[in-house]
C-alpha cells in the first residue's frame, strides 16, 4: 500500500442509522446520503508524507498514524484535498476555535459520527460485524501496541480496523451543553478492553488532546 489513498475509498450506499448514547439514554435517528469512506485509518506513511511530521509512538510506516489531535485530522483533510486537486471541506477563521464544514466541496473530511458507525455496522445489525479476535486489536490480543492497519478482516463492505487498534475522530461535538468543543471518538483502540471495541460506543476527547491510542480515517462527499 502507497501514500496514495484514491484506490482505497470504499462507496459506501445510503441509510438509515440509529445512534444511542448511554450517559443520557438518549437515541436519534438520522439519514444518511452516500458517501466514500478510506479502506484504512490513515497511516504513518501517508500523514508523514502530506505533512513532514510523525508523531506518535510507532516507526512503522504502515502503523496508523496516532498522537494526532481533532485539529491535526482536520488540518491534514485540508492538505490532502489540495494535494489531490479538491476543494477543502473546512474554513478556519482568523482567530478562536470555530472552524466551518463546507458540504459542497468535493475534498477529504472527517465522517460525522452517523457516517462513523452506518459504516462500520456494514448492514450487520449486532455490536460487531464480526469475532472480536478476527477484526480488531485490542487489549486481549494487541500485546498492549498499536499494529499495521489490515491485519485484521475487513467488514462486508471492505473496512478494515473499523473496531480496535486506534479511536477515529469523527467532525460531530459531543455534547456541547456539558462538554463544550470535545469530539467525538469511535471504535475502540490496542488498550481498550472488549466492551469498549463495539459499533455504538462512544467516546470523547478535547480538540486539542493528543493521545497515543487516537488516530482517524478520511472521507468524501460523493457529488451527483
């Protein structure tokens, strides 16, 4: 596998998507258009590549790439757009933390966390798409690491790593009334324990945090 990343979006179809969250009891449903999806969380190679840095705690260039904050992903979105000839899905502002999504550009983003999960679940309906021990690392198997990306089987729709390995930022605030800027995070990591590596877990991070457990993959907008 190269830097590229054009060969490895997967199509992913159209749906309907039932989020929960455990903390509120709340639930919501949402539409969702189609949409491309990376294969991969974004790897050590390619990261490294569009912005001359690797951070994070593995040499290896097929690790995915971690210690990346929310801004780093979004930032990164914004290069590889301009790198391929799209249009960068986000706006910074000159000053503050705000930061606006364009839903007409053609270029690299993160998922929304409906996106995230309809995604993940493949139209399979239980907390996994597969044996834990067949598709993710976690802590039960990891030995405690974080490994290459695709080692493990791919979902039905041909995602690898969807559960395990790394957390994926996702553009969705979490809970603003209580949590202010904190994001969104999905899928479970090398550390975390079973319960943790499920397709409606949820969990949340400061924008700005770098975590040795947190990386992210890319998405686009598919354009009529």
């Amino acid at each position: 596998m190269d830097t590229g990343v054009g060969s490895e979006m997967i199509a992913v179809p159209p749906g309907q998507v039932m989020l929960s969250d455990r903390r509120t009891e709340r639930s919501w449903s949402l539409e969702l258009a189609p949409y491309r999806l990376a294969a991969f969380q974004v790897t050590q190679a390619l990261y490294a590549h569009i912005t001359g840095k690797r951070p994070g705690t593995s040499p290896e260039d097929q690790s995915p790439v971690e210690g990346v904050s929310w801004w780093d992903a979004v930032r990164f979105c914004n290069a590889l757009s301009r790198r391929d000839g799209f249009t960068p899905a986000y706006r910074f502002p000159a000053e503050g933390e705000g930061i606006a999504w364009d839903p007409s550009a053609d270029g690299y983003r993160l998922p929304t966390e409906a996106e995230w999960e309809h995604a993940c679940r493949a139209g399979t309906t239980g907390p996994r798409y597969g044996p834990l021990d067949e598709v993710a690392w976690y802590r039960g198997n990891s030995q405690e690491r974080v490994h290459d990306v695709g080692g493990k089987r791919p979902n039905p729709w041909g995602l690898y790593d969807m559960l395990g390995n790394v957390w994926e930022w996702c553009w969705d605030v979490y809970d603003a009334e209580v949590y202010g800027t904190y994001r969104v995070l999905r899928g479970g990591g090398w550390f975390d324990e079973h319960w943790s590596c499920r397709a409606s877990v949820r969990r949340r991070s400061h924008p700005t945090f770098q975590v040795d457990d947190v990386g992210f993959r890319i998405a686009r907008s598919v354009r009529g």
